[in-house]
C-alpha cells in the first residue's frame, strides 16, 4: 500500500496564486512556487529552448494558478489544518 508515501509537491490551482502566497507568506506559510512557469527554471531563454509564448496556452494558463502547498514527512494532521485554515481564510476574504 502506498497509503504512507509522503508528498514531495501538492499542487493546487487557484485564480490568484501570487496574491494567495503573498497572505499565507503574511501569515506564517510559504507556499511553493513550483510549477509556475512553463518552462524551468524561472528565468530561463525560451527562445533558446524553442518556445514561443502562446505555445501552450492551456500550460500557461495553469502556470499562473498553480501554488504547492508545504508538505514534509512529519506533517502533523494539525499542521494540515493550518495550511486549510489559511487557504479558507484567503478564499472567504478574496470571493
């Protein structure tokens, strides 16, 4: 069973990554930012790798929603609370 495999990423799509980031930041939590280009690392030439913006609209569109939630092996259950509770607390105050 893999029931005890921890998460190296959870990934969660949300209309306002940057913004949600910036209250858990403000809260305590750092939010991951994995995911969030379309081509990694951050930064890189896409010109250089033959991309072209507009290439993959889909990606793009999910690059910029993405956040990834902190996960470790030893995350307690409330520790888990706290990450919902922070992530419910920013989509009541931002509807």
């Amino acid at each position: 069973s893999n029931d005890n495999l921890p998460y190296l990423r959870y990934p969660i799509l949300t209309g306002k990554a940057e913004k949600l980031r910036r209250f858990a930041k403000k809260k305590g939590m750092i939010l991951g930012d994995w995911y969030s280009h379309v081509i990694d690392p951050k930064g890189v030439d896409l010109t250089k790798v033959g991309y072209q913006r507009g290439g993959c609209p889909v990606a793009e569109k999910i690059a910029k929603e993405v956040v990834n939630l902190p996960t470790y092996p030893r995350m307690s259950e409330n520790d888990a609370e706290k990450v919902v509770k922070i992530i419910y607390d920013f989509h009541q105050r931002n509807k």
